[in-house]
C-alpha cells in the first residue's frame, strides 16, 4: 500500500494550520487602528440600554460615563457601537475634518418616505446637499 498520498495531505493540513497560527499570532502584534474605550455594564444583546434605565436621566447617565472614561467612548445601543463625543472641540473636528466618516447614513426605504426622499437633514446622505444644509 501506498502510504506517500496520505503524508502529503497530512503536510499540506499541517502546514495550512502552521499559517494560520502564525498570521493568527502576527495580528495581536500589528494592530493598526485603536478605538476608544467601550464603557462597560453592556448587557450581550440589550448593550447599555440597562444603564440608561436608571434613576438618572440620560444626559446625566452620559455625562457620568464621560467624566469615567473620557471626552469619546463607545456604547452599545443594541448590537450597534455608538461613538460619544462630549468635546465641542472633538466635535467640531470630526464634523469638519473627518465629515466623509461620520455623516454617512444607509439608504433604507422607510428614511425616504419618512425624510421626503432626503429632504430632511436628519435622513438625507452626505452629500453636496449635506454639506449646504
């Protein structure tokens, strides 16, 4: 019997699963980008809705988790991460500097009959519209 067929695909299995240990590895070294700290008490698919049900009302509950964590952190309204900025400063940067980022909004259907097909400023997308507004 022919044993060489099953050593090659065992050093192909074996080398495939070398690579990605390797690149898996490698990934905790390289990290590129950083974001900001995420505030914690984040329940696994209600986020942080738990906290803003307290006995404060919400802008006092996120003016405590910023004196916490600073003038930007991340909380969880659902499944979906939510940036708070709480720096006019910060705040005028971003929506100068980095618009393209930030002001972007999905195209769904219940914003174009709600925002009369992007009139409003709150559903329209970035655009030279946006920015004239």
């Amino acid at each position: 019997m022919d044993l060489s067929h099953l050593q090659e695909n065992d050093t192909l299995i074996i080398s495939t699963f070398a690579r990605i240990l390797v690149i898996y590895c490698l990934s905790f070294f390289y990290k590129t980008t950083s974001s900001p700290p995420e505030a914690s008490c984040a329940w696994p698919i209600i986020g942080h809705f738990k906290v803003f049900n307290g006995p404060d009302l919400p802008h006092v509950t996120l003016a405590s988790l910023a004196d916490r964590y600073g003038h930007m952190f991340m909380v969880r309204l659902g499944i979906r991460k939510v940036l708070v900025v709480s720096d006019w400063e910060i705040a005028k940067d971003l929506f100068t500097t980095h618009d393209v980022n930030v002001s972007d909004r999905p195209q769904y259907i219940a914003t174009k009959i709600l925002g009369f097909d992007g009139a409003s400023f709150s559903f329209t997308p970035y655009s030279p519209y946006w920015r004239g507004i």
